[in-house]
C-alpha cells in the first residue's frame, strides 16, 4: 500500500507540496528555509536530487503550496511573510515575487484557490490575507478578512473559487466570502440559497462552535457542500451544507491523539493524520446525501500493533526499577524499549497530507504524507476498498 521515501538530508518536514507531474517536490526542513527535490519518477523514491534552495524568508517557513496551473510556489513564515516564486528557465533559479500581507504576527499557512488567481494566508494576526496579483506594481496585494478572536491555523479553499473555510485557535471554524469582483466569476453556481450573502466579500456565512478546542484542520470536499474539520479535543466534525437551512453537523469523538491534517478523497470518504503517526480513514456509512452518517473505517498503516508487553514488576526492588528506567531512559512507568518502539511507516507526528489526482483531476488516486520525522510516505487510495 506505501512507499517511504526517506528524503536526503532531513530529519524532520514541517510540510510540503508537490508540482503537477510529481517529479518535483518542495519541503519546509524545519528553518527559514524550501528545499526543492526533482526525480524522474516520483515513484522511485531513492533517486531524489536537491536542486535548488529557497532562502528568502527570516524566519520559520510555515507553509508551501504549489500551483499545479501556473507552476507558481507560494510560501510564508514566521517573519510576517510570504513570497510568490516563479521559476526563471533562462537563469535555472526560483525567483520572489514580494506579497504584501499587512500582518503583525507570523503567517501560518497559505493555499492556492482552485483557480490559481489568489491565494489565502492564515496568521496570528486573526486575519486571513486574501492576495491576488498587481500587474501595475509587480506584486501580490491583499484584502482582509477578519472577526476572528485568536490565531487562524488552516485554510481550505470551496471549488468554486469564492468560498474560504478556517479553522482558528479561538476554537472556531468558519466559512467566509472571499469573492473578489472582477477575478471571480458572479453567476449563482448552485450556492444562492445557501450563502444569500455570498458575494461581500468578508462576510462570516457561517460559524460553527462544536470543537471545543483549537481547530488544527479543514479541508473542503470536492463536491462543494461538504466539509470537516478536526480539533486538539481530538473530535472530527462533518458538515453537510443544504439549501434554505442551517447546516448539518456530525461530531465524532475519536479514541486517538488529534489530527493536524485532514482531506477529503471524495465526497463520501476523508483522511486524517496527526499525533498519532498513522492515517484515519472516515467514509458516509449511511444516512442520505442531505443528512450523511459518516463512520471511521480503517486505519491505513496496517504495521500499527501494540508493543510487547512490559515485563511485571513486584515489590521495592520493582518499583525502584520502573523509577530508574522512568528517570534514565525517559519510559512511562512499566514501559520498555520494545512496547514504546513505533511500529508505523511515520516514526513521529504526520504535519499534513497531499492528495494526488488522476490525469483528469476527477479522482484522488493516491496521497502522500509528511512527518516530523523526515519521511514522505505514499498510500494508494485504491487498495483501501472505497466505493
């Protein structure tokens, strides 16, 4: 089902973004940092070459995405940043292109919007940049979306273009209008009688208050009228987006350690990954299309099994080595090295997910994954007996 690409050089990826053809892929290394690796074929995962680096930002780079369209990168960082680069064939190099962002705080993900024309920056600020280019200028200006009450930390993006769903510290996700007039287009497109208010840009269309803790996640389903988001609470919320009524959300308590990442595989099906070091898959086990049960139905990394168990301990001579083995080893209470190795393809927290499509785009065939561990991971969406 996987492939583990060890790639050269890192022991640990905040994140990362592949180009179109999956030849090439790019890695925040935990720095200020992007470093590029090119192959022939992504799937010969041994013969990745470190290309090009890119060092513009002063601080931590927090988020990568590649456009698949225009072949432009977008990062951002901690420093307040982020920067558009577009690749010079005549000087063989990556090349800046400055973003005004107008925030006070780090930047904390960025996402290309389907169409490619603008993208979204979340922050500490409590803003979401929206930035489309200035021809004028020759750079990336910004309008504000605000009326959140803490750091924003993820950002997904409707197909349409125009809507923008986040997921913030303030424990709350949300679903704002990020239509810019003239760069979208203005018919209808099935959402009129969802969001009445769908072209003010800004506007808070709407809020959903059931995670009960920071809000690490969204994702956006391909369909338009589903989403999900998951919390620090390790809670997953579904939501299924009607016409002439309030949305419907699903809330599912998950018995593992939260997810930092989620994505949708289809309308029906979704994976997430976290502090866990392994992939959840959630898929609609029921209901209606207008009233969905969505239900966990496997995990992906079938290596997951528990450890041996720790060996029994009586007495003061016992207890004085369950303390000593605590104290210089850094086990829980009656752990061992063996019941503590991990046993997954990921050694350490899955920071987020990157879907691949078919050559048309209409379907995700496989997805790959990044840890703080340094590997990249690839799972084929097929062996995983989805409808």
């Amino acid at each position: 089902m996987t492939d583990t690409a060890m790639v050269p050089g890192l022991t640990a990826i905040t994140y990362h973004a592949w180009n179109a053809d999956r030849t090439a892929i790019a890695l925040s290394p935990n720095t200020n940092e992007v470093w590029i690796y090119m192959t022939k074929k992504a799937e010969e995962s041994g013969k990745w070459e470190k290309k090009f680096v890119l060092d513009e930002h002063a601080g931590q780079v927090s988020g990568i995405d590649w456009c698949p369209t225009t072949n432009l990168i977008v990062t951002c960082g901690h420093d307040r940043n982020a920067y558009v680069w577009r690749f010079d064939d005549q000087a063989n190099k990556w090349k800046p292109t400055l973003v005004i962002l107008r925030i006070n705080r780090a930047a904390t993900a960025v996402k290309w919007s389907p169409a490619g024309n603008k993208f979204a920056v979340a922050s500490g600020a409590k803003c979401v940049p929206i930035c489309q280019f200035d021809e004028n200028s020759n750079w990336w200006i910004s309008k504000m979306i605000k009326k959140h009450k803490s750091t924003v930390l993820s950002v997904a993006w409707c197909v349409n273009n125009k809507f923008l769903v986040t997921g913030s510290a303030d424990m709350k996700c949300r679903i704002f209008s990020a239509y810019i007039d003239g760069l979208d287009a203005a018919e209808d497109d099935g959402f009129g009688e969802v969001f009445p208010k769908q072209h003010e840009f800004g506007e808070v269309l709407a809020e959903f208050d059931q995670a009960k803790g920071w809000v690490h996640s969204v994702a956006w389903a391909p369909g338009g009228f589903r989403l999900a988001f998951g919390s620090h609470a390790s809670t997953l919320h579904f939501v299924q987006l009607l016409a002439g009524s309030q949305p419907i959300v699903q809330n599912l308590n998950c018995r593992d350690l939260p997810y930092l990442d989620v994505q949708f595989l289809s309308d029906n099906a979704l994976v997430a990954a976290g502090w866990e070091a392994n992939i959840d898959v959630f898929a609609v086990s029921g209901g209606s299309d207008a009233e969905p049960v969505w239900s966990f139905k496997d995990k992906v990394d079938k290596k997951q099994s528990g450890g041996a168990a720790a060996p029994k301990a009586g007495g003061i001579s016992g207890a004085r080595a369950m303390f000593g083995q605590a104290d210089s080893q850094g086990h829980a209470f009656g752990a061992t090295a063996a019941s503590t190795t991990v046993l997954t393809k990921h050694k350490n927290a899955i920071v987020n997910i990157q879907l691949v499509t078919n050559a048309s785009g209409a379907n995700v065939t496989h997805f790959t994954t990044a840890g703080i561990d340094g590997r990249v991971c690839f799972w084929n969406v097929a062996s995983m007996n989805l409808k």
